[in-house]
C-alpha cells in the first residue's frame, strides 16, 4: 500500500554529485512519492559518513505495483548495484520468503523492539520472528469532515451513522458523498480489510496460508457485514455514482469541490487543502487573505478530522496501517556500511523531515511526544491514536495475488452480494494462497 503525499518527484535522482571512486556507493531505490525527501535523506547520511559512504537515491516508478516488479527484476537478476530498497509494508513476507532482503542485525533489532518504534510499525517488518526491514514511516486513514454539514459539528461513530448523515443531507439538498477508496487498486484491499478486521473478521490466519474469512460463524459474519458496508455507501442516496473509480486524489478533490460531507483518508489531505485554499481553489474554505496564524482556526471551522468510523458501536476500529520500510538487498556488496545507513536514513532527523515536508507519519513514539513536532504536524493526535490501534494487511507470501483477486472481485461495490460473495472471495483467496488459478 501505498503510503500518499503531495509532492511529485523527478524520475531518476541522485541524491548527491560525484564522490571519490575509492568510497563505496549505496544506490537508494526509494518510492516515488516523498522521493525528495528521501534525496535530501540520503544526503544528509552522506556528509555524515564521513567519507565511509556515499548513499545516491534513485526513484522507482509511480504504482506501487510497478516498484514491486523493477525491485523483484533487478533482485532475481542480481543486480550488485541494489543496496537500499523502500519496502512497502505489504512485501515483507514475500521478500523475506525469496531471501531478497536480508534480515535484519540481532543488535539492531532488539534496538528496534526495546519501545522507541511503534508496535503496528515494527510487526509490519517482521516474518517468521525475524525482522527484514527497519521501519521509515507509516500511514494510517482517519475520517475527515464538514462539521458545518453535520448536525451539532459532531462526527459520525459507525459507518451506519455516516451513511444515514450523508443521506439526510442529499435529502436537503446538501453535500452528501463519501470519499473512498474503491477503485480497483491496492486502496480497495486496504478498505476492505480495515473493515473486516473492525468487524472482527481476518483474510487469512498468522500462517500466512489459512483462510478465514469463512471458517466460522463469527467470521462469516464479519465478512458479511463488511460487505454490506461497501455495498450501502456504493448506493447510498446521494452517492457519488463515480465511486468504483474513486482513489486516494480523487475524494480528496471531491470534498475540496464541495461535493463531499465525509471522506476516510490519509494525512496529506489537510496540507493539499490548505495549499488549494491559499489560491481559491476550494469550494467552501477561501483563504487567500487570511495571515498565516489565523489559517488553522478558519480551516477547523469547516474541515476537521476524527477517528475513523466503527464498524460497530462501542467498539474502535482498527486500521490497516501504510507506509515504507528500509531493506538491505542480498544483493548489496557492502552490507555492513549499508546497516549503518539504514540507521541514519530512519534516524529522528530524517524522520521529521519526512513528516513535516511530506506528510507522512513517522514511527518513532518520541516524536509524538514532542511539542515542536506536534506544533508542525496538526494532526499528530488522531493518527497516533490510529497506529496504536492499528490493522495490518494480510501477511503471507501471497500478499500480492491475494489483494489482485479481491480488488477485482470487491469492483465496482454496488454489485456486491454480502452474502453470497463471502464463500466466493474465500474461494478466491485459496486458489492465491495455493497458487492456483488466473490472476487478472
């Protein structure tokens, strides 16, 4: 999954100019989105080395999809120039299981579990016991809205209580979508999923390999009312009819184009709707002459966020958690120097870095607790509160085929059959786990 920010990065970017040909050189393949910040990263650990290493960034393509692939072809080939890599949090199991990444030093890894990096973080690096990555940063969705558009201000707590609000507006005439994710794409698995662990449900057991969406009547009846839920806001009254092509930019612009009450999202949208404010570009908030200290007053007046909706009352949701973790690539010819820029890449500075500029949530439970930090980073509350009670996708091996079967089988929602679909999309996830089947 993927992990958003606002910033669009250059194709192919080294971080710094040329080094002497005697100091070992660290290529970086990072994710497209935040790739400026892990650029200025990369030389930042550079100049710290002392001249030990030089670490160069080089920028993998946009889909996340597709930075899986060129990192697969480039490890299956063995390709020595690969030393860093972002690992998207979903690919640990698979990397691990290939011997693509290598685990992680004993030293550093219990460094990484003594309690300065978050929990839902660290379990994101680690298959079989054994971590295979060390934790850059993280995402997680938290519920934005329109307290002008809602009766009291007040959120919704359920996704039932959502849907009937946005009803009763497009009864009044006002603003009535739901911002989601149900395009088929990795932002569908990561709805999907975040509803099902809510309701109590798992795609498949801590093996890996067990399916369980099915295998109980608890579990059926998660699965069911997950699906009830995606179905309900595909065809709620007033719902946006292009919804099984919306993704992560896409409800973002349709709240900022007023047509949206409600949108379940990540951080960046706050800073994307700020910068668009600043110009006039959003429907509902102008803020072109408004000075910069009085900005975050007049943005709470129409636009806030709170804890993403539950499934059931009483009971918190859990989120399926984002974000990039460092791996070092069986590949790399100098895998200790590579360790020792890990830890710098990851390290607090660069962390912040990250978060402040673009957006993304670090895993450093330090961070949280600092009011600079909480200063520049308004939202820092919700989404800590989000990653400590945190869902993870599932961890297997066959991550990948699972999520490609469930996203076409999940599109477009208003088709979905709650319950009827539950034995058809446990089919689906036994022919991944099995490798049995056609992949669409």
């Amino acid at each position: 999954m993927l992990a958003a920010a606002t910033l669009v990065a250059s194709p192919l970017l080294a971080a710094c100019g040329s080094s002497d040909s005697s100091t070992p050189v660290l290529s970086f393949y990072t994710a497209a989105d935040g790739a400026e910040q892990y650029a200025a990263a990369s030389q930042v650990c550079s100049d710290a080395s002392g001249g030990r290493y030089t670490v160069e960034q080089r920028t993998l393509p946009k889909s996340a999809n597709d930075q899986r692939l060129q990192l697969a072809r480039r490890l299956a080939g063995n390709d020595d120039s690969l030393d860093l890599m972002t690992l998207d949090v979903v690919w640990t199991a698979e990397f691990a299981e290939a011997g693509w990444a290598l685990p992680v030093p004993e030293d550093l890894a219990a460094e990484l579990r003594d309690g300065r990096t978050l929990e839902g973080p660290l379990a994101t690096a680690e298959w079989d016991d054994q971590l295979y990555a060390v934790p850059l940063n993280s995402n997680t969705q938290l519920l934005w809205y329109r307290p002008d558009l809602v009766p009291g201000g007040e959120p919704p707590q359920t996704w039932d209580e959502m849907i009937d609000m946005a009803e009763e507006n497009a009864a009044r005439g006002e603003p009535s979508n739901i911002g989601v994710q149900a395009k088929q794409y990795e932002g569908l698995m990561v709805w999907f999923n975040s509803l099902l662990v809510s309701a109590g449900g798992q795609v498949v057991a801590d093996d890996g390999t067990t399916v369980t969406l099915n295998d109980t009547p608890e579990h059926r009846a998660a699965t069911e009312k997950t699906l009830e839920i995606m179905k309900r806001v595909a065809l709620a009254d007033g719902a946006d009819s292009s919804v099984s092509q919306s993704d992560e930019g896409t409800a973002r612009l349709g709240m900022e184009a007023g047509n949206s009450v409600f949108q379940v999202n990540y951080p960046f949208v706050l800073p994307g709707l700020k910068e668009n404010a600043a110009v006039g570009a959003v429907e509902f908030l102008d803020l072109t002459n408004v000075p910069a200290e009085e900005q975050d007053a007049a943005v709470a007046e129409v636009f806030r966020d709170a804890p993403y909706p539950a499934v059931y009352p009483d009971e918190s949701a859990k989120v399926t958690i984002g974000g990039f973790n460092i791996g070092v690539a069986n590949t790399t010819q100098h895998e200790d120097l590579a360790w020792e820029a890990v830890q710098c890449l990851t390290n607090e500075e660069n962390q912040r870095n990250n978060a402040v500029d673009g957006g993304v949530p670090p895993v450093l439970a330090s961070l949280y607790q600092d009011p600079e930090f909480q200063a520049v980073y308004p939202a820092w509350e919700g989404v800590l509160e989000s990653i400590e009670n945190a869902a993870v996708r599932p961890v297997s091996p066959a991550y990948q085929s699972i999520s490609i079967l469930l996203t076409d089988a999940l599109n477009p929602p208003s088709e979905i059959d709650p319950v009827a679909d539950v034995d058809v999309l446990a089919d689906l996830v036994t022919q991944a786990v099995n490798s049995e089947g056609l992949i669409p």
